[in-house]
C-alpha cells in the first residue's frame, strides 16, 4: 500500500491585464484585475512580494487582512494537508458559514456534513477544501478569517495560525520549495537518467527473510509490500521509545488516534522536507531527523523516497538524491572528500559532479541508520565544530563524519536538503544540530495491521484466523503496530491456522514461545543442511549476546570468523545479508531479522553451553546495565524455563541443561522476592515490575504460587505503567490470596489499562487509582468491580481522574448495593452540581456504608447544597467531609452548620477556599467547640 500524497490542484489561469498569461508557479509582478461578484473567480497570479514590518506585533487577523489574494492561496496550497486534520471537528461549522455567505450551495453543505456524522471525517475536511479551492479568492479568504476567530480551543489550527503570524517579508518565497525546479544542463540529463535507473533497480524490490527451505529471502515488489505507516511531527520522549517491547500496547491505537486529532501533526513522507516558512533560515534547503523504533519501517520508507524519486513519482524539487547507509560509511576509515564519498557508491557520476555544486537547493542526501555509526557526530564539541567549519568544499579531505555533520548544519554546500534516520536512542546526537523538522514513525494501527497479515498470507481464512488470534492475545497484540514484529508473529503463527500442517496444536501464547516457534518453524526447513545444530546455536547466541553487550547489531564476516561461524544458506535463515556495494567477502555485513530476535538467540544460547555456568552472575551483571539494554533478554531467559518455550526447541537441539534451567528459576524466585521489598523509588518499581514480567514468561505458577502468592501489597505509584503490564499485574493479582492494598496513583494506566485490571480488583481492599485519566467509561469498570459479590474494596480512591457527571450515575447505583466501601475519595474531578445530586441520592441510602467521604474541587455550587446535605444527615456513620476548593457561599453556611450539629458521627470537615464570607467562616470554625473531637476547617 503506498502512502498517500495526494496533490493539490492548481487554480485556473488567470486573464491578466497584459497579453500573455502567467505561470501560477512562478513569481510575476503583474496584479490581475479580479472580476466582481462571482463565487467562481479566478485565481490571480503572484504580485509583486509584499512588505511588511519585522517589528510589528500584528496579531493574526491583521496578519491575513495584509496578505493579497495569491498570498492566501499559497498559505492554502502550503498548509492543505496540515489543515485537513486540523479542522476535521469543525468541517460542519465552517461548511455553514460558507453556506450562509453563499460559497457553498445547499447540496455542497450536505455533502460535507453528511460524511462528518458518518464519522467520515478526513474525508469531509479534503471535500471542504476541495471546495473551497474551487470557489475561488473570496471565498478562500473568508475561510482564513473564519479560521481566525476560531482558533481557541483548536491546537492545529492555532499552531498554524501562529505560523503563518510570524511570517517574515521573504518567508513566501520558501513556498516554491516541493516545486518543479527548472531544466538541468544538457551535460547531467545522461548521468540523471544514469541514476534514476539504477537507484530503480535497487529499490523497487524488497527483501524480506522466509522459513521456507525453498526461499530464504522472499522478494515482493515494493509497491504491493509496502505498507502506510503514521508519521508524526515532532518525537515524543525517548523514554518512551526506548525498547519497542517495553513501550507499546494496545494504548498505541488509543493514543495514536486521540493525539493525531489534537496536539500531534501527523504528515506525509513528502512533508519531511518543508519546513514552516517563518523557522526557515534557508530559502531552499532543509536538514530532517526521522526517528522510529528498530523495524518500524525507516528503512523501508527512505526506499519508498528513492524508488518514488527514481521512478519521478514524486520528490521532483530534487535533480538528484544521495543516499547512504551509516553502517555501509563505518567502512570509510581514511579522510575523504564529498566527491569521492558519492562516487565510492554511484562511480558513474564521473566528472559532472562540479556541476552539480552549482544547484545545491536541488540536492537531497539521506543518511539511513545514525544509530548504526561508528563516528562521532558531536554538533556541541569545539573542537569537532572547527574541523567541521573547514568541510565548506565537497574536494576538501575530512573525515565522513564532518562531511555528514557539515551537510546537516549547511556549511557544506548550503542550500542542500538532508534527511538523518535514528533509532530513538541515538537522536540524542542532533539535538544540537540544524535540524528543521523533526517526526517519528508511530506504525501500523488496526485496519493497518490486518491488511498486513492479508499481504503475507496468500489464504485469507489464515490470515484473519491468525489476527484474530493476536487480538485476543493481550501480550502479542501490541507487537503488531511494528511491520518487522507483524512478519515475525505471521511466519510463527501461521502454521498453527493452516489446514494441513499436522495435528492442531495451541498456538503461543507469550514472547517466549512466540519466538521459540519462530525458530522450530525456520529449523523444520533448515535442519539437515548442518550437523551440529546445537554448537552452531551456542556460537551464534555468543556472537549475539557480544552484540547486545556492545549495542551492536550489524556483524561482518570477521565477527563470523571470530565465533568460529562460517557463512552458510543455513545461517541466511537467521543472518540477514546486507551485502555492501563491494560484492568481496570481506565486504558482507549481516545482521539478525531483528534485534530481538539477536535477543532471543542471545538468551537461548545460555542453555545450550554443554557445562553449566555461574548463569545467576551473568543474568545480575545484565540486569544491573542502565537503560533497560538487557531487559527482553532477561525476558527470554526466563521464558525458556518453560517446558512450554523449552520442548519445541529441545527436539531440534537436544535436551536443555537442567542445571541451568534450575539455576534460571532459582534466580527468578530470588528477584522477585528481593524487589517485594525494594519499592520506595522509581528505580526499585520499574525493576519490580520487570520481576513480575520474568514471572509471566517462565509460566511457572508453582514459582509464581511460592513468590507473590502471599503478597498483601503492590506500590507502583509514580510509574509508568503500559497496559502489557497491567496484563501481567492482572495474572499476579489473580495468584495472590492475601492482596489489601494496590497502589496505581499517577501510573498513567487510562481506561486501556484499568480493562485489563478490571477482573481481580474486587479481591482488593485498598485501591489508589488516582492521577490516571481514567474517564468516565473507567469508572464502568469499577462499578463492575464494587458490584461483584465476593468485593472486598473499602477504600477506593479516584482523585483528578478526568470524570464528569456522566459518571455519577454508574458510582451511585454501586453505593447503595456495596457492603465494603467506606471511604471515596472523588476530588480533582469535574462533576458538578448534578453529579453531585445523583450521589447525594445514593448516600441517603440506609445500605450505603461510606464514612469518609472526600469531595474537593469537584466544581459544585450552592444549587447542590440542600441536596447533599440532607443526604448527609440522615448517615450515622459518615466521620471525614472534604468540600473544599468549590465554589459554596454564604447561602450554603445555615445547611453546613445543620449538619455539623446534627451529625454527631462526623469528627473532620474541611470547606476551606469556598466563597465564605469573613464573618461566615468564624460562625463556622466556633461549631467546633460544639463537641469534642470535633474539627472544623475553613
């Protein structure tokens, strides 16, 4: 599936006042004569460039009104896809309004708004525009100033809008970039033709691994392999990214769908290379970082940038694109100028390069995989600045790395465009550096995935059976947002829902044994090309580990050499060959499908040693690396504990050290148990959390029985917990007999993680769940929860969580059933007087239990006063009342002095930052020396 880069369509010629009629794309100092009174006007062609004050503080209405009418469509041609998303909540409103100044007929209107309530919404924003291109200069400018007055409350189209609002004088010329630039010299139309030829050949295949015995690598055309994937502008925190296995879920399509509607922009391939024409420093050129995690697409979308370059699709404001691997440049160990880095790899540009220097703007160089780079790319040292200020020339001999960093920062050849892909974890190496846009790669999401799994299964039936084996599985699934993970689960699946393939056998239910099939899987059909399965194994999970060790996934034939592995078909199985452009065997660089499964050999390897090993000092030495470097590794480890990941493998390569596999128990046993107690900061939390996960993959409930069985505690407050981990907090809690409090305050769980979590929390008795944009549709859940008959919750805490009143009806009708709850606490929460008024009900129930009741900054008035207060004076048990940081008055104080009276229960009331008057809160504080142990707060 090929991304979509829809074009826009250009304006109708304009008649001009002169004879001859304009380019629309090329600057003319000619102002058309507009005719008056028709919604179908024409475009009129580019005046001459407008002025305007750099100081002035225009704010965005003035801003428009001094544009001219060519001005307004190039914003409009500019910003169309970034203005798509951004009003597609609103496409009804505007469509209206244009209706109203009759833009749009009756017909038009009700074809906008009637994809909007089918939920069409991107849909109905391009028909708007569409439109709106259609109607001409009127009506364009009608909609920017509707644009104006509406932006509050719309972070896209406030983002534009301050963009445009700080355009400088010369910022309209930076437009033209994406434009058609003009012929080339006769001299470089052969070499151009050259080039464009064979970067085709080069790219318009891709190479994908098989387990097939008659193809090791299956070739697809690109254009029917390749997948859409959601670029975002700008990265998200590297924490985040950090290993694709401990940082996505489910809550990837949740989060994916909500923030591409709100603060993120999601862009197109092409928009890598514009830059806001007020951040621009350079009329032409732009320097772009593309991040996205290991086997997310980069790679594969830098081909789709050449192949559509190459095959003049698109990308045609470049004469010629240069791209290079960073691993195919760790070879280049001598200084070296630009000219002969690019013929190193098109030796067919041969003397014409000069010529080239001469139009840099309508150069592009992308440097795929910083994350691979031997050298130093450091745009903060002073010293690497100074040998990089002097590569201004492409014949200067530098090092690559200076010619890297001087073409990102413009010094070389200025005016050029550059594109640097990383994994998350080296883009901390540009933070320094020029660079103009910044976007990450977020994936596949649902539809997305399904139409992969169609694509690699020619049987359809397969194909859906093994999707729908993933979305039942809750530690499988979020795996499939990344291509490489989808290839992954389908060549281990797939057997499992194919007719034919044998006795019906249950299909993997965790990392472990995903991957574990995974390698049967490629051993059924490569197994009799080598003897010693198992010494090959061993060799290979070294070498793999050494990696991990040294954050190495590329390995050349001397890495081989070194673990006493030869090159052979059986190794391509796991050993993906990236061939350099040096066809020699000393050249060939290999890396595993994956990096994890580079992690999966690693780990398997460790039972594979024909003596046992101190195992327990080695997973510790792991465990203690900083940045979560070993952490899937340490996953596997556990996992091939399990008879269920160990058998399938032990028919292929013997038996497993049972030594070893007890030392891995032993080991687990012993973390789990040392983190129970090792909880009090982050670092302690995450590290229990990743015991738990070991504990999940060794499917061992024996061990999981003797280690948290007896558990009374879980504290993960403060930690940033993904829903795969409320999964396996979900399976814990389900093994522990004796669990009272579990602490989730401000863990980021969402509704998406509490749905996880929603079978066992009635065996709680303390729930913290505070801080956590929980919703309304989580409190659903914990009705379910508060309902359930063997509920043993009491104290249930739910404070700035984002509910409302619509909430309020779920919670009340579980109070008055539920015989444990007694303390609630609901501050922080927007539910308003009406909210309030349904639980006021609720809490006059004779049944309800709750003696402490906190209500702070729920945003409730004096309307609700008469209500909650005679609930509460009818309850003989109710004991703490917070009412603070509302919004009660004077009016309210006669009903508060009532209950502090009457209730003779109630020890502590807090109604402190309300609306009371001086005078009112001294009559109120004295109430207190109506009893004693009573206290009063205002």
């Amino acid at each position: 599936m090929e991304v979509s880069t829809e074009s826009i369509p250009a304006p109708p010629e304009e008649q001009l006042t002169i004879s001859t009629v304009q380019d629309l794309e090329t600057p003319v100092d000619v102002v058309p004569k507009v005719q008056e009174g028709s919604n179908s006007e024409e475009d009129p062609s580019p005046p001459k460039k407008m002025k305007m004050d750099p100081d002035s503080g225009s704010a965005i209405t003035e801003r428009l009104k001094m544009c001219d009418n060519y001005q307004l469509f190039q914003l409009l041609k500019f910003y169309r896809d970034r203005l798509e998303r951004a009003i597609e909540e609103g496409t009804d409103r505007l469509s209206l309004m244009l209706k109203e100044e009759g833009y749009f007929t009756d017909q038009e209107h009700c074809k906008v708004t009637e994809l909007m309530e089918k939920g069409n919404r991107a849909d109905s924003s391009k028909l708007l525009l569409n439109l709106v291109m259609e109607k001409g200069s009127r009506a364009r400018r009608m909609m920017w100033e509707f644009f104006a007055k509406q932006c509050d409350g719309h972070p896209k189209l406030d983002k534009i809008l301050k963009e445009i609002e700080e355009l400088g004088s010369d910022s309209f010329d930076c437009m033209y970039i994406g434009q058609d630039l003009s012929e080339i010299p006769n001299q470089l139309k052969d070499a151009q033709m050259k080039h464009r030829e064979t970067l085709r050949e080069q790219t318009e295949s891709l190479r994908v691994n098989s387990i097939l015995k008659k193809e090791v690598v299956k070739i697809f055309e690109l254009v029917d392999h390749y997948a859409e994937l959601s670029i975002i502008c700008t990265p998200r925190d590297a924490q985040l990214v950090e290993h694709e296995l401990l940082a996505r879920s489910r809550e990837h399509d949740v989060w994916r769908e909500k923030h591409l509607r709100r603060e993120m922009t999601k862009i197109q391939p092409d928009q890598l290379f514009q830059a806001c024409p007020s951040e621009s420093e350079n009329k032409s050129g732009i320097s772009s970082a593309l991040s996205g995690v290991h086997g997310i697409g980069k790679t594969t979308m830098v081909q789709k940038i050449v192949y559509d370059w190459a095959t003049e699709k698109m990308y045609q404001q470049f004469q010629f694109i240069f791209s290079f691997k960073f691993w195919d440049l760790n070879s280049v160990n001598c200084k070296i100028n630009l000219r002969n880095l690019i013929l190193a790899f098109y030796p067919y540009f041969g003397n014409v390069l000069a010529e080239l220097w001469k139009s840099p703007e309508e150069l592009l160089f992308i440097f795929d995989g910083l994350d691979e780079f031997n050298g130093r790319l450091n745009f903060d040292n002073p010293k690497l600045i100074e040998s990089q200020s002097t590569c201004t020339d492409p014949e200067f001999q530098c090092e690559v790395s200076d010619i890297v960093c001087s073409l990102i920062q413009h010094r070389l050849l200025p005016g050029c465009s550059v594109l640097v892909t990383s994994r998350p974890t080296a883009l901390h190496l540009l933070e320094k550096a020029a660079i103009g846009v910044w976007a990450e790669i977020l994936g596949m999401v649902c539809d997305e995935r399904k139409e992969y799994f169609n694509k690699i299964f020619k049987d359809q039936a397969v194909a859906a059976a093994v999707f729908k084996h993933l979305e039942e599985n809750e530690i499988l699934y979020p795996m499939s947002y990344n291509p490489s993970y989808c290839w992954i689960l389908g060549l281990s699946l797939g057997p499992f829902f194919t007719p034919g393939d044998g006795k019906q056998q249950e299909a993997p239910q965790t990392i472990t044994q995903l991957y574990s099939h995974y390698i049967c899987n490629l051993l059924k059909s490569h197994s009799q090309e080598i003897e010693d399965l198992r010494d090959v194994f061993l060799k290979l999970g070294e070498m793999a580990f050494a990696g991990i060790s040294e954050k190495k996934v590329v390995f050349t034939n001397e890495d081989l050499i070194k673990y006493n592995l030869q090159p052979s078909r059986f190794l391509s199985g796991f050993l993906m060959d990236l061939l350099g452009r040096d066809d020699s065997a000393q050249s060939a660089m290999h890396a595993f499908p994956h990096l994890t499964i580079q992690e999966f050999v690693a780990a398997l390897a460790q039972f594979l040693t024909p003596e046992p090993k101190d195992i327990g000092k080695l997973l510790n030495e792991a465990q203690s690396k900083e940045g979560g470097r070993f952490e899937i590794f340490l996953r596997f480890v556990a996992g091939l504990s399990s008879p269920q990941s160990a058998q399938p493998l032990e028919e292929f390569l013997g038996p497993f050290l049972k030594q070893t596999t007890s030392r891995v128990t032993d080991w687990v046993m012993e973390k789990v148990n040392g983190q129970l107690v090792n909880t009090k900061n982050k670092i302690g939390k995450r590290n229990h959390m990743n015991t738990l996960h070991y504990l999940a993959e060794s499917q061992n409930k024996t061990l999981a029985q003797s280690t948290v069985g007896s558990v009374e505690t879980f504290k993960f407050c403060g930690l940033r917990l993904t829903p795969v981990d409320c999964v396996v907090l979900f399976h814990v809690i389900g093994l522990c007999n004796t669990i009272k409090h579990l602490n989730l305050e401000n863990c980021f769980i969402q509704y998406e993680g509490l749905q996880r979590l929603g079978p066992v929390l009635h065996k709680c008795r303390e729930l913290r769940l505070g801080r956590n944009k929980l919703g309304d549709p989580g409190v659903k859940l914990l009705a379910a929860a508060l309902m359930n008959q063997d509920c043993k919750i009491q104290k249930l805490e739910l404070k700035n969580n984002s509910l409302t009143n619509s909430c309020t009806e779920d919670l009340a009708s579980t109070l008055s059933t539920n015989r444990s709850l007694t303390d609630l606490i609901l501050g922080g929460n927007k539910l308003g007087d009406s909210g309030v008024k349904l639980l006021s009900a609720a809490l006059r129930s004779p049944d309800c239990k709750i003696q402490k009741l906190l209500l702070w900054d729920v945003g409730i008035t004096d309307s609700c006063t008469e209500d909650l207060i005679s609930a509460l004076s009818t309850n003989r048990i109710l004991t703490d009342l917070n009412l603070g940081s509302n919004a009660f008055t004077d009016r309210s104080v006669p009903a508060f002095s009532h209950l502090i009276q009457t209730c003779r229960s109630l020890k502590w009331i807090w109604l402190g930052r309300n609306r009371f008057s001086p005078s009112k809160k001294r009559h109120l504080k004295l109430l207190q020396n109506s009893r004693p142990g009573l206290s009063v707060e205002v």
